[in-house]
C-alpha cells in the first residue's frame, strides 16, 4: 500500500551492507568524443517508501527515505506491470534493501528487495505512520542524509507496531525531525534573560529563537515550563505535558511547513472526534 503523498543497529543485521559503485564509460570509447559522465550505483542500501505515484503507463516515481543518502526519488520501470517483481514490493513500513543509478534528481530504481524483521502496522497506527512520511515529505530536503533520523523512524514504526501509546511516539519523533533538520527551537533557556526554564513559569516558544516567559498579549500557545523540560527528556508521562506538547509541536511545524496544511494530520484530527 503506498501513503498518500513511510530499532536494529542501522550498522549491522539485513539492513546494513549498502555500497556505492561507479559505473564508467567503456574503454572503447572514441577518442575525440567527450567522455561520458560516469553514472553512480548505489547498491543494497537501507530505505523505505515514502510515496509513490504513477509515471507513464507501466512505471512509477518513488520517494525513498534511505538510511545513507536521504530522501530520493527513483523511477520504478515497468513495476505496474502484473508479473513486475517490484510490484509487491514497493509497499510503505517496509524494510527495504534497495539499488539504483543516476546521478540526476530522478535515479533509475535497478533492484528492491524486502528485508523483513518488522511487524506491520494496522488501524489508527496505520495512519500515524502515513502522517510520519507526509512530515518527511514536506520537510527534508532530497539528497541531506539523516542517519540517526532514519533510525528514530525505524523505531517509531517499531513502537506503533507494539501498539506504544501513539501520541507519545509521534511527539518524540516530531522533535527528533525539528532537530536532524536544524530548525528546532532551544526549550531548556528563556531566550531573553538567558536563565534556565523554570518549571513552574509559563512560557510560549518562539519558532526561530526558542523560548521565553509567556506575557498576557501573547498569542502562541503557552505551555509550562515543567512540559519543556520533560519533552527535552522526551517524559510524556504526565497528561498536562501530553496535552501541552501537542500544541506546541502543531505551532512548530505550521510554522516550517509555511502553513501547508498535513493532510494525515486531519484525517487523525477527524478520527477522534468520532
């Protein structure tokens, strides 16, 4: 199933081995032709789909979260095809170990394979993790690898697939994504005396400084310093921190996303109320 826009030690076990080969013009070429410009071949490498879509008749463009390269695109040739060893496997939350070539911003997918060792996620996970890559979609720029992100998506698909309270692993994994990608605000330090959050004080977070102490004409959502301090622990023990840190991490990424709206998001704000 592809989403609508998806923690083993990331250096050993079926997902390690990837390798990158190049792929040069033969030797016989003419002398006074330009040299071709050699491709790449990236073999066996980590990655799980993001979001695929249909390309031409047969084929389709894929978006790749990989464990050493970021996040890709590859055109899939021929994997609509009804005998197409890719067509089963293309699915999203599935560990994949994947090769390609190209060097352009659209690779040619050479081989998938499915690795295994996960279990699936289903119902309402199901849709959180949809809501997992539409974020990596919409924030991660192609081509910037993010190791340690791709390991926290890993074991935050791990977590929904042992049915982990939802609210607490998407948080966690919200933050994580902040982080990797440079843009997460400082929640320890008020931002404008530069003293320690205090956790009985009342603060708002400033999306591009950090935090400081909330005052009445404030209109970002205000949170206690006590739900700072335990997401920087990633503690979500405490319901008020749950509820708080909720909001907060909706103002942060309407924030970087430019206001574009998550389409999952809705659709898990909608199951709720149900």
């Amino acid at each position: 199933m592809t989403s609508p826009d998806s923690h083993p030690d990331s250096s050993t076990g079926p997902l390690a081995g990837a390798s990158e080969v190049p792929v040069n013009a033969p030797a016989s070429a003419p002398r006074r032709s330009r040299a071709p410009v050699s491709q790449v071949r990236v073999t066996g490498q980590p990655a799980f789909v993001l979001h695929s879509y249909p390309y031409k008749e047969t084929s389709l463009i894929v978006d790749l979260f990989t464990r050493d390269h970021g996040r890709i695109a590859v055109v899939a040739k021929g994997a609509k095809r009804p005998l197409s060893k890719l067509r089963g496997v293309l699915q999203t939350f599935q560990p994949l170990s994947v090769s390609w070539s190209g060097k352009s911003e659209l690779r040619t997918l050479i081989d998938a394979e499915w690795v295994g060792g996960m279990l699936p996620i289903e119902r309402t996970a199901l849709l959180c993790g949809f809501y997992l890559n539409e974020l990596l979609v919409k924030l991660l720029a192609r081509d910037d690898p993010h190791r340690a992100l791709f390991d926290h998506y890993i074991s935050t698909l791990n977590e929904l697939a042992h049915d982990e309270p939802a609210q607490i692993a998407l948080r966690k994994f919200e933050r994580a994504l902040l982080k990797e990608t440079g843009v997460a605000a400082d929640l320890t330090r008020s931002t404008t005396t530069r003293a320690a959050v205090d956790a009985v004080l009342d603060y708002v977070v400033d999306p591009e400084r950090g935090a400081r102490e909330a005052i009445v004409s404030d209109v970002w959502p205000v949170v206690s310093g006590k739900t700072l301090l335990d997401m920087e622990r990633e503690d979500y023990a405490d319901p008020a921190t749950q509820a708080q840190s909720k909001q907060l991490m909706r103002f942060l990424l309407a924030h970087h996303l430019g206001g574009a709206p998550l389409n999952t998001r809705q659709i898990l704000i909608d199951l709720m109320q149900l």
